[in-house]
C-alpha cells in the first residue's frame, strides 16, 4: 500500500485536536527528525489510520475509529504543535 | 483573522449541488452551496462523506478547485474501482445533498504575501488545488511570475483545459502529455524528471516557492529533485493522493 501524506488527516487531526495541525511541527521519537504533519506518511487502510516518519519509519500516531469514538495513540511522537 | 478561522470548530454539514461541469471523460467539477463556509485559502481541501442505507460510511478528501471568494467548488475524478467518486461523478445532480466538512488544511495553501516567483508542479488531477492557487493570484491581482508543469496522460485528459489555453498574464504553463500526444504537439512528451525539471524550473538562485501535487511517486521524484538543485526543503510544498487518485 502506498503512503500518502499527512494533508490527508487534516480532517481527523481537527475532529480529535479541534484545530488546524497540518502545518503542526512534530519530532519523531524514534530518530528526531524534525517535520510538518503535512509532510509525514499517512497510510489510510491500515487497520485505522497509521503515521509513519519519513525517516526511520517509526509509527508516531495511529487513529483507529469504533463507531463514534476515535481511539488516539501519539506515543512515537517526542513533540506535536 | 487566520486565528478565528483556525480556532472553528469542523463540523459535518450537508451542502447542495448547484452546478455539475464536465471537465473530461472521467472529471466532473461540482459546485456547491455550503450554508455554513467561514470562506477558504487556495490550496485547501474538504472532506466529503457518504452513508450507505446500512449505515455504512466512507470518507474522502477532495482538494477545493475554487478561488476564495468563489462558491465552494470540487474537482472529482473517477476511479473506477473507487468507494466515492463513481457516486460524486455520475449518481450526483445538480439540487441533491451531500454531507461535507471544511476547509481543512494550513501547509499547502497560498497567499500573495507568500510571494514568489511559483514553481507549480501537477501529475492529473494534482491540478486541483493549484488551479485555485492561480485564480486566487488572478483576483487579487498579484503580479507574481508562476511557472505551472501539468503532467497529464493524453491531451484529453487535461483539466481546465480552457482556462490553461489562455493563461493570465505572467502565468507559463507547460504541458507535457506521457501516454500520447496529437500530431504537432508542440509540448513535452515525456514523464516529468529531474532533466525536465531542470529545462522548466526556476533557478534556485531566484528563491522560488513550489507547490508539488500528483500522485505519491510523482511527488516523492519531484520534490526530492527540487531540492537536490538546490531549493530550500521548506520552500517546496508537497500534497501526495496515492497511486489511484483521492485528494
């Protein structure tokens, strides 16, 4: 499955951090690769919606929707906003 | 202003057609009444959402084709294996609903201020958003020079064909046609790379701005070639569909 980018989620990141994030900085916590989450990769059919660095390709959010409720996971990020 | 629209709340409303275009075989755009639109930057997109009988429910993203100030318009290509656009662009009319929210996105958009000179890069329906970039620097009467590269696969397949047959002033765009090309066709013939890139580009030394759309692998070569010449990293904006199209 290809990557596309995290334009992608701008949608989701507003629903869950009810503002605009796409040109949010983020640090990868797996190398510290500084980046916009426009510009990490998004992979929408994963089994919910998974972030990857473009880097080293830790996963640094995951989404994963039941119903109404989003399940958020942002633990591979050592910095957001 | 920005921070009033940034601090909005994004919420699903339902918006009525109110115009459907044919574009090319496979490309509608729908124009839409939106009752709630606080308005939008070039550049931005909106989500669409559809609900089977069963409840089921798929999104999309779609890139907004309209300059600010325009009605609310989207750009829809069909993919033929596709969940969404099949719907938006043969099942939807002009008076029917459809469920969106937006605008949505802060990265890839542009404002006069930004400047220039602009580097616009398009593979198929990656022109979208950079449509909207150029009508917006057309109503605002901003002078700044634009280059636009449009990758499309035949000469039928190019959007707004019309609108790039005459461009506003100071506005090149430079076509070039991968699959196949009518006899005569005085444009590039070829698949956009670093050599192509390198005939049409600004020079680095100009401190360009780039805005990049297509498909993922045509931007991951792209983007990656603009900055190996020599442009800036945060100079080169990139909005990556995927390999079947979307955004």
């Amino acid at each position: 499955m290809e990557a596309v980018d995290g334009n992608a989620i701008g949608g989701l990141l507003h629903e869950v951090l009810g503002t605009e994030m796409t040109d949010a900085a983020t640090v990868c916590g797996g190398c510290g690769a500084a980046r916009q989450v426009a510009e990490l990769a998004v992979y929408l059919r994963a089994p919910g919606t998974v972030v990857r660095c473009r880097s080293c390709d830790s996963i640094l959010m995951v989404f994963v929707k039941i119903h109404d409720t989003t399940c958020v996971d942002l633990l591979g990020l050592a910095a957001l906003g | 202003m920005a921070g009033t629209a940034l601090r909005r709340r994004l919420s699903w409303q339902v918006a009525k057609v109110r115009a459907e275009t044919v574009e090319t075989a496979s490309v509608r755009t729908l124009t839409l009444d939106v009752p709630d639109w606080p308005g939008h930057q070039a550049g931005q997109h909106l989500d669409i959402r559809l609900t089977d009988e069963d409840g089921y429910v798929a999104e999309r993203s779609y890139s907004i084709a309209s300059a600010p100030g325009e009605p609310v318009a989207i750009t829809v290509e069909r993919l033929d294996d596709g969940e969404v656009s099949p719907y938006l662009t043969d099942e939807l009319r002009a008076g029917d609903d459809l469920e969106l929210r937006g605008p949505i996105g802060g990265y890839f958009v542009w404002e006069p201020e930004n400047g220039g000179p602009l580097l616009l890069l398009a593979g198929g329906s990656g022109i979208v958003p950079l449509r909207s970039i150029l009508r917006h620097r057309e109503r605002t009467g901003s002078t700044v020079p634009v280059r636009l590269l449009y990758s499309s696969r035949t000469l039928n397949d190019v959007i707004y064909r019309a609108e790039f047959d005459q461009p506003a002033s100071g506005v090149e765009v430079i076509h070039t046609l991968t699959r196949s090309q009518p006899p005569g066709w005085p444009g590039y013939a070829r698949r956009v790379d670093a050599a192509l890139l390198a005939e049409v580009a600004w020079p680095a030394a100009a401190m360009p701005l780039a805005y990049v759309c297509g498909p993922t692998s045509f931007v991951e070569v792209l983007s990656q070639a603009l900055v190996q010449s020599g442009y800036p990293p945060e100079r080169v904006k990139t909005e990556r569909f995927g390999a079947t199209g979307g955004t």
